[in-house]
C-alpha cells in the first residue's frame, strides 16, 4: 500500500482509477485496486454529511513532509489510501510511511492502493531512507505500514524487520509501531517484526466477520487476522496491540459487538473505529453514515468490554495521532 515501484510516492495522476498501467520498475498494476464492476454504478446511501468535510492540505510544514517524503523515494499511506487526514499530520509534521513499494499483491474492495505482482522487487535503500526521514521530521513515535506481498517468501517481514532496525540505530529514542500485513498467517513472520523492537503492533481486522469477504481480499481473514493479533500479545506480552474496524459497510449493532468482544478475546489492548469512505466508484459503496454519537457510544461499549483504550470517530484510521493513544482520552478528540 505505498508508492511506485521505484518508491516514488504516488502514481502519475493522470492514470484513471480501475485502469492498468505501468510502474517505472516494470510491474503491470491497476490503479486504486479496483477495476470498473457492477457496484460503480451503485452510489452510496447518500452525500457526505457535514461531519467529514475537511480542510485542503496547505501550509509550510505540510510542504516540508511532502519534501521529505518525496526526496526520500518513500510512500505514505497517508497519500495512497486517500486519508482524509492528511491535511491536520502533515500540517504537524507527521506522516505514517509506507514500504516496500505501492503496488499490493491484494484486491480490498475499500481500499485504493494499486495492485498487481510486484514479483520479488524490494528497494534495499528503504531502511536508511525511512531512517533519514524520521530523523529529519524529528519524530518521536512513528508509523510504519505496508503494501501485502504475497509474493515474497516471508511476505517482506525481514524487510520490514530492517527498516525497524534502521530507525532505531538513527534515532534510538524514536518509539515506533507497525501496521502489518497478516503475512498469510505465517507467524514466523509475525514473530521476526515483532523482534525488531516495536512499541506497538498492529493487524487490521477491518471489518465485521460476516463481511470479511466481500470487503478483504480472499487470502484475508477474520479468524486468521485474530490468530496473529492473538499471537503477536503471546510472543510479545509488553507490545501494545491493535486492530481497526471500518463502520459504515453494512454491519450491524449486533455485529459490531460480537466482533469487539471476539477482539477482545484475542488479548487485543486498543481497537480504533472509523467511517468508512469510498476512494473510488469502483469501490464498496457506503451503506450508511455513522453520527459522532453512535460512535461515542460505540467507544463506550468497547471499553466496557475492557480494552485499554477504543478510539472512535467518524475520521479516526488506525494510525492516527496514534502516539496519543494512552492519553486514555479518545485522542482528544
């Protein structure tokens, strides 16, 4: 989920979501993911309510990440997933980075980073690059995420492993979490990015069970995204562990409570909830809008449940303001 095969952080904007084209290291993708299907002619339940509008990205420190990330040949999942935040973490100097290139082995039906098979490509610059770009941002805690590569033996957990290893030999003070791919179940894998030294680790669960599938790629899945966050606490009971849901893809309430305790009983410490919105008609369509007090009321329910901190609002994405996490507070929200 990150940049042009060359690491570059986006594809040219004139390539069409739904269309195949070329990245500069020679792998055959589609932009956004999705090709054109039945559902683009579906729209979703209706306009977006004021809640989510938010500000265009500007400003002097917004241009000074995006310098960054692009002289650093990076990605970020900020850009490639269309994060409606990106405006308010780059405008503070944040951005969560995103390796081993911007074309996904996987298909998600909500998500618009490209895909196609990047047949073994690493860049093997991309530790000291991503440490360079830690360093110079001054980052204290930082995200790292992912494109899946399936492609890969190990799925790319040594690669990440050295891009862990890489931030902390620059900036030993530098805290850092990893939004993982479920490496297919492989927890050796798990286990070898886990090892690098991470404050927290991350496996989205994405949605409720019953959904998986038409919203995750066929090679995800619920019970074996459970399976990793499950292991992930075994192997490393100090790590902080995390998952995200998406609401707004045809859950129910009942659902939703059924998955935050199946969360739960796989040890997991903070589970974030979000709206999910549409990148592209090719996408999922957004079956309904998810009000600032139903997700309070969510947030409720699950710290009711006994997790460590629940995160909800109608913006909130696994890594945001993700190092205010133990302020215990909703991340100020």
């Amino acid at each position: 989920m990150a940049s042009s095969d060359t690491g570059v952080s986006e594809t040219p904007a004139r390539v069409p979501d739904g269309t195949k084209f070329t990245s500069p290291q020679g792998t055959r993708a589609v932009k956004g993911g999705i090709k054109p299907n039945a559902l683009s002619a579906v729209p979703d339940v209706s306009r977006k309510p004021p809640w989510l509008r938010v500000k265009l990205p500007s400003g002097a420190q917004y241009e000074e990440v995006k310098h960054i990330v692009h002289s650093h040949r990076l990605s970020t999942v900020c850009a490639e997933s269309k994060c409606p935040n990106i405006a308010e973490c780059w405008g503070r100097g944040t951005a969560t980075l995103m390796l081993m290139g911007s074309v996904c082995t996987r298909a998600c039906r909500f998500c618009s980073v490209s895909t196609g098979n990047p047949n073994g490509w690493l860049d093997p610059l991309e530790p000291l690059e991503v440490a360079d770009a830690v360093a110079l941002m001054g980052l204290k805690y930082v995200v790292l995420t992912s494109v899946d590569r399936d492609d890969l033996p190990d799925g790319g957990a040594a690669h990440y492993a050295a891009c862990v290893a890489a931030i902390h030999a620059r900036s030993p003070k530098t805290a850092v979490e990893a939004l993982t791919p479920d490496f297919g179940g492989n927890l050796a894998a798990v286990a070898r990015v886990l090892d690098a030294g991470l404050v927290t680790y991350a496996q989205n669960v994405e949605t409720v069970e019953r959904l998986t599938h038409p919203v995750r790629d066929p090679r995800a899945g619920y019970a074996q995204t459970l399976g990793v966050l499950k292991f992930a606490k075994q192997h490393a009971p100090k790590t902080l562990t995390k998952t995200s849901l998406m609401l707004g893809l045809g859950e129910t309430d009942e659902e939703l409570e059924q998955t935050l305790r199946d969360i739960r009983a796989a040890d997991v410490d903070v589970v974030t909830m979000g709206q999910y919105m549409r990148p592209s008609p090719n996408h999922l369509p957004v079956e309904r809008f998810v009000t600032p007090d139903q997700f309070s009321a969510y947030r409720e329910l699950a710290l009711g449940m006994g997790f460590m901190e629940a995160v909800a609002g109608p913006l909130v994405r696994s890594s945001y303001r993700a190092e205010r996490v133990l302020e215990h507070n909703n991340l100020g929200l």
